[in-house]
C-alpha cells in the first residue's frame, strides 16, 4: 500500500489496539501449552521407534 503523503510509508488510519495484543498473547499461551504436552511423546516414540529418531 502506499501512503497518501507520498514519502512511501504506509501508516494505518488506526493502530492495531488491545485486541490484537490479546489475541497474540492468547495464540503464545497456547502454542506453548500444546508444545509442551509434545515433550513425552516424541521421547515415547523414539524409544520405540529408535530407526525414526533424528
């Protein structure tokens, strides 16, 4: 996009607000929740399965 006052820098009519922090801090909190129920079962796994193993 380009902006309207011509120096090339895009600038939002509207900052992000407190939503989108919300909504990173949520998706964070739950891709750590679900990376670290992983940490057992990949090591179960490699028991296993040792060929598999990197």
């Amino acid at each position: 996009m380009r902006s309207s006052s011509g120096t090339g820098i895009f600038r939002p009519e509207r900052a992000p607000g407190k939503g989108l922090a919300v909504h990173c801090l949520a998706f964070c909190d739950s891709l750590r929740t679900h990376h670290s129920g992983e940490e057992g079962a990949f090591t179960d796994f490699e028991k296993q399965f040792p060929q598999l193993a990197p």
